[in-house]
C-alpha cells in the first residue's frame, strides 16, 4: 500500500462465475467503472457444478456455443434401482461446456469495460468512508491492495467473504457435494439419471448426467449429517454398478463443493448487494443456481445501476433488488423449498412407493408437458391434482399446496421433525 492513494472505482464484482459476470457486464454497459476479481488463476477453473442447463440459461448469456449435449428425457430411480422413465420429443435441458459458460460471460463484460483481475481475493472491508467504501484486496502475490468503490457486489459464492464482513451471514442449510468426471461410461446419452434415497443421498440426490463425448458427470449432494459427501459419492458408483452391470473406471476430475439452501433475510446493506449462491439463490429441489443467479445479478444491476448514477447507494434504495427477484421467483423458491422439507422426510420405503406411483399411474404425459427444471413445481403441481395415489403417501398439508390459484401465502407450514430413515 505505501501510503499511495486507493484505487477509485465505481463497482467492485467479487466472483467472476455467472452470477458475477452477469452482475459487471450490466453495469459496465451502462458506463460505470466496474472492476471483477477471481481468486482462482483462470476464470471458469475449476468447474464448479455438473453444467445442465435450461433454455433460459442460453438466451439469457447468449452462450448456444457452450451446448455439448441435449437433453430429452430423465430416468429417475428409487433406492431399490426400480425407475421411472420420462422422454420428450425436443429437447429439455442442455449438457453444457461449464467453464465455456463462465469464460463466454466474463468475456462479454469484459467487452462491455469491466476489468477483470484473477488469481485476486477479497479480503476484508476495511472501512466506510464519505461515498465509498474502503475494501482490501489480495493479488497473485499475496500483496495487499486496498480499493475505494461505491459498490461490491459479492458473487463469491456459497462461502461468501464479502456477505461475512459485511455481516450479511446467516444460517442457511450446506449440502456438501462431490462430482467425478468419467471420460467412458454406459448409459443412454439422451437421458439424465437421477438416484433417490437415503443410502446414496439423503436430502437430495445423485446424479448421472452425460458429457456429451461418451462419458458423464457422476455427482451426489446429501444432508449436512457428518458423512462426507465422497462417502455417499461412493454408494453413487456402486449403485451405477449394480445398474450398468460394471463399475466405472478411471475417472479424470473431481469437484468438491457446497450447495446453499435457504432463504436469506438479507441480502443487502448500505453499498453492497449479494448474488447467486451468495446469496442462497439456488433451486431448492435441484441444487441448481445458475439461472436463479444470472437472473438475480440482472436486477441487481437494474437496481444498483441507476443508484450509482444518484449517488444514493443506501439499504432502502438497494433493497428494491430483492423486492424485484421475489417478486420473479419468490413463489417458485418458497414453494420448491416447502417440497423439498416434505421430500426429506420421506423414508426409502415411501420414495420406492413413489417411484412406483409415478411408474403404473400413466402421469408421463403430464411430467413431459408441464416439466421445467426453472420451475419443477408447476408440474409438482400439476401430479398432486391429477393422482390421488400420490397424495396418499404425501402429508396431508400437501392438500393446500395443489389448490386451484393458490398462491404462495397457501404454502402450509410443516412442522420441523426428525427425518425417518
């Protein structure tokens, strides 16, 4: 530091995944002087999630180049290995290149004026000075730098250190993940495979999703309960085992992470604004926040863009951002979240009964026409009316939930218990 001036900058963008990217490229395009750091040395490395996306996900980056594979159809199997099978005539999600998504978008702001500086991490909030915020950096040298800027914007993800010295922190549920990368593995390339239960992946499940290129992406994420997420990863492959008929071999690249679900009270405060998995903007039902992110950096930066030209980057005037994402996918997350709890306490018995509900009862058609990996809880919905069967396994609060234009203030409460096993 020396004694030398802080550098002046309109917004600080810590995180340069989706979320981040999306965040400095609106703000860029509107003029304001936009600075992105990464800590790792290259944008998109390493790969943080399995990289199934929707349509949305595409139009929103403009990133078709990114596709490796569509996607028609899901398999979904119990913790017997009995499945259900769903195909649709077009595509319904895409395989994506991940860290082609990440480069596409950081390349994108880039071209708009952000600044992007990798291998640099946030450090601390130093201080609140009169209009800005004084903020320490740490670069590839491990040289502390510190930065004047009217805004951050924490896009670090689901351990935030921007939300932690802001004291934005809350307690939110972690599901540890783990993925494996199989250059060769068996199994449909048109189809994603997803495996329940409490064996392999308590509270969530585990996946198995082609590249593309002959392999697949091979993950689980679980409940927070002391196991490592690489235990419940092995109990993955031996099941895919049992399934395919050998084991998989050779695996060529593991991701390690953790997957925020939750609602936050807060996720601004006076000159910051969080975003994406920062912010617990995932899918309560998938784990999945790529577009759940990007849509939140958009408003955001609608909100924080015009703050900056005001000069009035107070909690109230910012607090419009989350105002305007609720009122998007507020619904969809506290309805998703609702399922998601009735979900967790099913026991293996009842997931397998599920399976097979959804097996014999002819509800295909309706998965195809109303499936939305954006939105899982409109066909939710729409299962709950059309099959009584499944309503007889599920609580009966579920009764309030598939009303007729019931809206998010007749999601029911459910009373927290202990989980069956």
């Amino acid at each position: 530091m020396g004694g030398e001036p802080a550098e002046r900058i309109d917004a600080l963008v810590v995180g340069a995944g989706p979320a981040g990217s999306t965040a400095a490229f609106r703000l860029a395009e509107t003029g304001h002087r936009v600075v992105v750091v990464e800590e790792h040395a290259r944008v998109g490395h390493p790969v943080q999630c399995a990289g199934l996306v929707s349509s949305r996900v595409l139009e929103l980056s403009g990133a078709r180049s990114t596709i490796v594979r569509e996607v028609r159809g899901a398999s979904v199997f119990g913790p017997s290995l009995r499945r259900v099978e769903f195909r649709a005539e077009e595509p319904r999600a895409f395989v994506i290149d991940r860290a082609g998504l990440d480069i596409h978008l950081a390349d994108r702001a880039a071209r708009a004026g952000a600044e992007f500086r990798t291998g640099t991490r946030f450090d601390a909030k130093v201080a609140d000075e009169p209009g800005a915020v004084r903020v320490r950096l740490r670069g590839p040298d491990g040289e502390a730098v510190d930065v004047r800027t009217r805004l951050v914007v924490g896009a670090d993800g689901v351990a935030s250190a921007v939300a932690r010295a802001f004291r934005l922190r809350r307690p939110v549920e972690i599901l540890p993940a783990f993925e494996a990368e199989f250059p060769t593995s068996p199994g449909d390339p048109d189809v994603v495979e997803v495996y329940l239960g409490r064996t392999i992946s308590p509270g969530l499940f585990g996946w198995w999703i082609p590249d593309g290129r002959g392999g697949a992406r091979v993950g689980v994420a679980a409940d927070a309960d002391g196991t490592p997420a690489r235990v419940y990863y092995d109990r993955l492959l031996e099941a895919l085992a049992r399934r395919f008929g050998r084991p998989l071999a050779n695996p060529t690249a593991f991701v390690a992470s953790g997957i925020p679900i939750g609602r936050l009270p807060r996720c601004v405060g006076p000159r910051v604004v969080l975003v994406g998995d920062a912010a617990a903007q995932v899918k309560p039902l998938s784990g999945g926040g790529i577009f759940t992110g990007m849509r939140a950096a958009e408003h955001a930066a609608a909100v924080a863009g015009p703050a900056l030209d005001d000069d009035d980057l107070g909690e109230r005037r910012l607090a419009e951002y989350p105002r305007r994402f609720d009122a998007e996918l507020g619904d969809e997350l506290r309805r998703a979240l609702y399922l998601r709890r009735v979900y967790c306490r099913l026991s293996d018995r009842e997931l397998d009964a599920l399976v097979d509900v959804l097996r014999t009862s002819h509800l295909g058609g309706t998965i195809v026409a109303f499936g939305d990996i954006d939105f899982p809880t409109h066909v939710a919905r729409q299962l709950l009316r059309e099959s009584p069967g499944l309503l007889r396994l599920l609580p009966k609060a579920l009764g309030a939930f598939v009303l007729p234009g019931a809206g998010a203030a007749a999601v029911p409460e459910l009373e927290p218990g202990p989980l069956r096993k």
